[in-house]
C-alpha cells in the first residue's frame, strides 16, 4: 500500500448522500443521509462540517475518492461535480471509485468467509445492474464484472444459495443495501485505487453502463 495521506469520499450514487475524510487507516469521520433528492442541498455543507470536526483543511487532503457509479444519473453527477471542484479549487487528486465494488468491500467485511454475492440493482424497466463477488478474509474476490442485465435473464439464472443485495425485488431479496458509504469508498480508493488517480477532469464522467436516450414528444 502507498503511503498514507488523508482522503476525502463521496458517495451519492443512490439515496444515501455520504461523505467521509479517511484520518488513517484506524481513524475516520463520517456523515450520511438517507433521504431523496437532498444531495445537492447537504453534501457541500457535510463535506465543510467533516473538515471541521477533524480538525483539517481542504489543502491537506491527499486524496478526493469519489464513486463514479453504476446508480443514479443526477446523484452521481452531483457528487462528481463537487469532487471536480474540489480538486480543481485545491489541486487534489481525484479517484474514481467503482460503486458495487465498493460495497463489495463493505459487506465482506461483515460476510462470512467464502460467502457468494450479488449485487443487484434497479437500471430502468428492463434491466438491472449487476455484478457477483465471494467474501474472502475481509476482502472481495470478483466473480462478475459489473453489467447491465435484462431483468428475465437475471430471474433465470439467479443461484438461490448467493446472497443478494440490492433494490431489484427478487423473490430471495432480504437485504436492501443499494450502496456503499463513504469510508467504504475512501477504503477502497487507498487499497486500489493507486493505479486509477485522475488529474484530467473533461474525461472523467459517471459510469452509467449504459447509453441515455432522449425522448422526443
């Protein structure tokens, strides 16, 4: 691992609008809301209250890890403007930081050992993020990249024995967690994200997975 410096996360791929300042590898402060179309109204007023309560200025941040998605198309829009900003502002780094691996990370932590997963989530009326992964010693081992699937074909070929999380109503579905939190992102931008750093802000944008189409009345 590289050597440390503190890290600035954003998550607001979904309704949780979390952001959290990585202090150390043992040390962190965290704010989350879980509500609606609030994102744009708290998150730069969290980001102001976490500094504050660590006690840290923006110019001594290393890092601004922010989750570039699959989710929502204004969420992650929000929290990528702001980490833009940010690093423009203050001459940070940026990470992007895939969002289902990110929880990935997060419920391996908590998940038996050898435990399979998938991640689930609403895409639109046809199709539904997706990606699988197996527990491992506080980790996350990839068994599916995450992608888009129809909805049927995810029904067809789901194994009932997996874990599922996500907001895709499948019949087995007992766990609703959509997204990660912060610290689970600024976690997974220090173990992998050193090869990720991006200092060129016209390309980088949301991974959607898909291509958004506009209607025409």
């Amino acid at each position: 691992m590289q050597e440390f410096s503190p890290i600035l996360s954003i998550e607001t791929s979904d309704e949780l609008c979390s952001a959290a300042i990585m202090l150390s590898e043992d040390n962190f402060a965290e704010i989350n809301f879980q509500k609606k179309n609030i994102h744009s109204e708290k998150l730069m007023v969290m980001i102001a209250d976490l500094l504050k309560v660590s006690d840290i200025k923006l110019e001594n941040i290393g890092t601004i890890a922010v989750s570039i998605g699959p989710g929502s198309f204004t969420g992650l829009r929000i929290g990528l403007t702001v980490a833009k900003g940010l690093s423009v502002g203050s001459d940070i780094k940026i990470i992007p930081v895939p969002t289902f691996d990110a929880l990935a990370l997060q419920l391996s932590g908590v998940l038996a050992d050898n435990s399979t997963f998938v991640i689930a989530n609403n895409a639109n009326i046809n199709e539904v993020y997706y990606a699988k992964y197996k527990s491992s010693n506080k980790n996350y081992e990839l068994i599916t990249e995450t992608c888009l699937l129809d909805k049927s074909e995810f029904n067809a070929n789901f194994n009932k024995m997996d874990l599922h999380f996500g907001n895709f109503p499948f019949e087995k579905s007992n766990f609703k967690t959509t997204s990660p939190n912060a610290i689970s992102v600024a976690k997974w931008a220090y173990i992998f994200g050193n090869d990720l750093v991006n200092f060129d802000h016209d390309l980088l944008e949301p991974n959607y997975l898909k291509n958004f189409v506009v209607k025409k009345k």
